[in-house]
C-alpha cells in the first residue's frame, strides 16, 4: 500500500495544530507557519520510523514464538 503524502503547507495554522494533537504534541499557533510545517513534519517522521520499528520487534518475537511452538510440538509428536 502506497500512503500519499500529506502537503502541511497548504493546511491552516488551526488544521496543523489540530493534527499535530493527534500525534501528542501542541502546537503555538504564534510561530510562523513554516516553522510549525517543519516540526509536524518531523513529528510525523519519527512517529512513523518508531511504528515500524516497533512492528519489527512484534513481528520477530511472533516468529521466534512460531519457532518454539513448532519444535515443542515436533517433540511431543515424538514421544507420544
């Protein structure tokens, strides 16, 4: 899935500070605009890049749970 990149410069002052809640962080509205794009901007990366890290690790300890249920269920396979 391909995500479309959102253009913060063409978004109010009060649409940036309301998405920026979304993401936990508060916004003042008394910086310049530009300013405010570039920390939302760099909100939404590192909020993304931790996401993924965090699916990564997820998926890892799935696998390595995948692994041992398969190994402990080929030894009782075994035994029985």
């Amino acid at each position: 899935m391909k995500k479309t990149k959102i253009d913060y410069s063409k978004m109010s002052k009060k649409e940036l500070e309301k998405l920026a809640r979304e993401y936990g962080i508060e916004l003042d509205r008394r910086l310049k605009k530009g300013t405010l794009v570039r920390i939302l901007e760099t909100t939404v990366e590192r909020f993304e890049k931790e996401q993924k890290l965090l699916e990564r690790k997820y998926y890892k300890r799935v696998a390595i749970l995948a692994i041992i249920l398969t190994i402990g269920w080929i030894i009782l396979r075994n035994i029985i």
